[in-house]
C-alpha cells in the first residue's frame, strides 16, 4: 500500500453536481458530458439538467436508497462518501471500494442553501430558517476538499469556466495546485456558512415566543470573510495590506486608480456620515483622514458643497466629497476647482463622469446601498484580540427623537431645534475630542481628535476664524459632556446660542447655570457618541 496520498494526474470521470444555485450549472454540466464524464446529480439539480437535455444518473441510483425525509437525507450514504474520501494512491482504500461495489467520485460541484440570504429577511421565523441548514452539501464539500489530493471540488459557479478549461486543455485532469486552491476555496465557503448559523443562533432569541433576548454578541465571536481585494500596501508602504469581505454590496469604483488602504477606511467613513443625511435635503461632506472637514445641507447640491468648503478651504485639497443625491454638472464643475481624490454620489449625470474622468488621479465611487444596511458590529484589532462592539446607529429623524431634554430656563428655537439636530449629527462622525460648531445646517468650526474637550473647542474656534466665518448665532455639539462650565462659556463668549451634549457630568448643575447666565438654550441628548 502507498503512503504517499499524492495524486498529480487522476482524470475526473465522475462528478456529482448538487447546487442551490444553478446559475451556469446547464452549461458546465455540457461541457463535462463533451469530456466524457459521467454526471451524478441530486433532486433538483438532476431535474433542471434533465430538463435541458443532460444525461444524469440520480443519487438514489447510486447508492440504492431513495431520498427520504423529505429530501432531508439524499446523499448522506457510504456510496458517496466512500467514493469521495478514498485515497486514489492507497491500494486498500480502492480495494475496499471495489469489494463494495462503489465507484470513485472525482469531482464535487456543490453550492448550499441560502441560509445566509434567507436570515436577511425580519419575517424568517426559526422553523424556516433551520429548513434552510444544509446538511448534504456541506458534508460533500468537507469531503471533496478533504481529499483533494484525488477529488476536485467547486462552490462559486464562477469557477466554471476556468474549471472547464483547464479539463479541456489538460485530459481532463486537473492540476494540483488547482485541486488545492478549490479546497481552499470550499472550506471557506462550508466556514463562512457555518458562521452565519452560529451567529444567527447565538444572537436572536430560542422561542419567538419568549421574551428572554439572546447575548447580543456572540461567544464565541468568529470572522470569516473572502479577500475581496489584494492591496499595494496597508497604510504605509511598508505594511502588507488585504481587503475582506462584500464591499460590492455598497460601494463600486467607476473611474480611477486602484483604491488603497487609506483610500477604503476613508470612503467607508463618509458613507456613514452621509448616511446620517440619506433622507435630507441636498448634502454634501467634504472628508479627510476620515474626519469631515466641512458638511451643508442646502437648496442645492452646489450650495451645499460651497457651504461645506468654505467651513476649511484648506484641507480638502486631495480629500474625499460625499454628496447624498446624483451629482450634476454644476456641483462637479465646483469640486473639480480643486484636487479631490475620490468623490462619492449615488449616482452621476450625464457627462459628469466623462468630465470628472479627465483626471487620472481621482476616483469616483458610487454608492449602492446604505452603510446603515451593513452588519451591525464594529471589530477592530487590538493586542492580543479584537474589540467588538455593536454599531452606533444612524439617528432617528428629528421629529422622532424623544429623548432630548432641554436641561436650561430657555427653550429651543424652531431654527435652533433644527442646526442642533444637524450638528449632532455630524459631531457623532468626529474623532473624539469633537466639537461642531454650525448655522443654517452648515458647519462653521469642527475641532476633532485633541487630547482635551478645551482644546477642541479652541480649534474649532480658530477654525472658523481662518476661514472668515462668524459665530455669532451658531449651536455649539460636544460628543460628550462638558467636564466643566469653562467649555459652555467659552462657547457663549464666541456667540453660540445654543448647545447640545449628552449631560451626566458630576457639574452638569454649574454648566447648566452658566448656560442659563449667558441665555444658551442646552439640550441633554443622554447618549454620547465618542470616536476613536
């Protein structure tokens, strides 16, 4: 008997094809029978392949069993699993099929249910959601992957073809390094979907009925995701660097240079922000290192991006503009002014990209869905681990928010109820220390990421003073509570009349009483929205 499971040259004679997904499994399933290949096939995938003309043999036929259960239990028999797992290079193993009467399986071609797709929708109960468990497919798979040595194994029908070509031009075999990267392929799909189900038990409630909630996050927590996108470098040239994941599913490059590290962590930055302002009036933001520099709604998608340049006309230059409606001529003829190395819209007017495309250097990015929609956990690395929280959601609209509570002797303005909305918003996607300043649903000073909530504060000030721009009249937003009344007076003294931050300092009473000396008008929101 050899030791050696190695197997460099065994031609696929038999395939056993069982796919959810038929998308190209007729047309793959003909190129195999032109290359001889003997077609094994279950259920639904034998119908559709019958239904266009492909000779298959049924796995009942091949292992004697009918399907039972309901088709629960089809390929769940030595007959399948024996001829997938034998070792082609070991004598017993083939000898022990033949003494059974199995026959070798040489390639797998297998796609599972769509468990993942199904959870997606708020109605799926717990009964349809484990109906949708794949049980067969990923046993095939691990099997298949398991063996790859002797048995090819494909999960994407986007393999297909290459698949096929390489049979074709090969004697219908396929290489070793082919077989590999196909079971590494597999065992990150059978991964992956295990990880939903994990997820999707460990998260949502046993009984529908009951009111017990699960843990909101997993124990424990597991990540599997494709490489979406290999990257030059990370966020230095020194640093290797990969994307993961369905970036796809939200945003596509349309134009432009390959999107870097820091180009990725910035675009995802302002899709969250401009999600604050999915349903505004026009908005554009104007971001850099994944701070905004300057945000305006206005009547206009050109007013907005003039209001949001003018809060810092320095730092956009080579930044990233986000605009929540389809960007017109007019608007990019602004932008295109100065250098902006990625604009972001959900979609562009006629010519707009033909214009904006003269410059190589810029990307232009669409956004598909909205950031809110993305899965509702943020991870990041740190020493030894990783810290994950579940994400700090999109605010309510304004006239649903009900937890605001004026806190001083005056109250708010219509006008003031609105920029202190707006401010708020954008304060929450401000590196922490942050401080807004805002009028007229446009910032006038942003102070972002200082060691202190003073020092913030003063940048924010000398912010709007090398930009030319008065406070007088302004709302002031602090991510978190003022520690001390010096920062609400200091506010006052530049002419906000208006503040909003989450309260719950030990002096909230002595901030609340300067607010009240100086007639600010302060909301307590209760929620803080530090970012680090």
């Amino acid at each position: 008997m050899s030791t050696n499971d190695s197997t460099d040259a065994v031609p696929v004679r038999r395939a056993l094809l069982s796919v959810h997904d038929k998308d190209g499994i007729v047309d793959f399933a003909r190129r195999l029978v032109d290359l001889d290949i003997e077609l094994i096939s279950t259920g639904g995938t034998a119908a559709t392949l019958r239904d266009a003309g492909v000779s298959v043999t049924d796995v009942s036929d091949e292992t004697g069993v009918p399907e039972v259960l309901e088709g629960r239990v089809k390929s769940l028999h030595p007959a399948i699993h024996a001829g997938l797992l034998a070792r082609r290079s070991h004598e017993d193993d083939m000898a022990e099929l033949d003494e059974h009467g199995y026959a070798p399986i040489d390639l797998v071609v297998c796609n599972l249910y769509p468990f993942r797709e199904v959870i997606q929708n708020p109605d799926t109960d717990r009964a349809t959601a484990m109906a949708n468990v794949d049980i067969g497919g990923p046993t095939m798979i691990r099997a298949a992957a398991k063996n790859h040595a002797s048995v090819g194994v494909v999960t994407e029908p986007s393999a297909y073809d290459a698949v096929a070509d390489e049979l074709q031009s090969n004697d219908g075999v396929l290489s070793t390094d082919t077989r590999q990267s196909l079971a590494t392929a597999a065992f990150g799909h059978t991964a992956r979907y295990d990880q939903a189900i994990h997820r999707y038990l460990s998260t949502s409630p046993a009984d529908a009925e009951d009111d017990t909630e699960a843990e909101a996050l997993p124990d424990p927590f597991q990540v599997s995701l494709p490489q979406a996108q290999s990257l030059r470098y990370g966020e230095n040239p020194h640093q290797d660097g990969a994307l993961y994941g369905h970036p796809d599913a939200f945003f596509d490059q349309i134009h432009g240079a390959e999107l870097s590290y820091n180009n990725l962590n910035d675009i995802s930055a302002a899709l969250f922000l401009i999600d604050e302002f999915r349903d505004a009036a026009p908005t554009c933001a104007i971001m850099k290192h994944t701070n905004p520099s300057g945000v305006a709604t206005a009547d206009t998608l050109e007013d907005a991006w003039d209001q949001a340049f003018a809060t810092d006309r320095q730092s956009p230059y080579g930044g990233i503009v986000v605009v929540n409606r389809a960007l017109d001529r007019a608007t990019a003829e602004a932008i295109d002014e100065i250098f902006t190395e990625i604009i972001i819209a959900p979609e562009f007017e006629s010519g707009v990209v033909d214009d904006l495309s003269e410059n190589d250097r810029r990307r232009l990015v669409t956004h598909e869905a909205a950031a809110r929609d993305a899965e509702a956990n943020d991870v990041r690395s740190i020493l030894g681990g990783l810290l994950v929280q579940s994400r700090d959601p999109v605010l309510p609209p304004l006239d649903d928010i009900d937890h605001w509570e004026v806190a001083t002797e005056r109250g708010l303005t219509e006008q003031e109820r609105l920029d202190l909305d707006f401010a708020w918003r954008v304060a929450k996607h401000v590196k922490s220390n942050a401080i807004v300043y805002a009028r007229d649903q446009r910032t006038l000073g942003i102070g972002a990421g200082q060691m202190s909530r003073i020092d913030s504060s003063e940048l924010a000030v000398r912010k709007a003073e090398k930009s030319e721009l008065d406070l007088t009249g302004s709302v002031v937003a602090s991510d978190a509570f003022f520690p001390f009344a010096d920062g609400l007076e200091a506010a006052a003294a530049e002419g906000a009349q208006a503040a909003i931050q989450p309260g719950g300092s030990i002096r909230d009473d002595e901030v609340i009483d300067a607010a009240d000396a100086h007639d600010v008008a302060m909301v307590f929101t209760g929620q803080r929205h530090f970012r680090h």
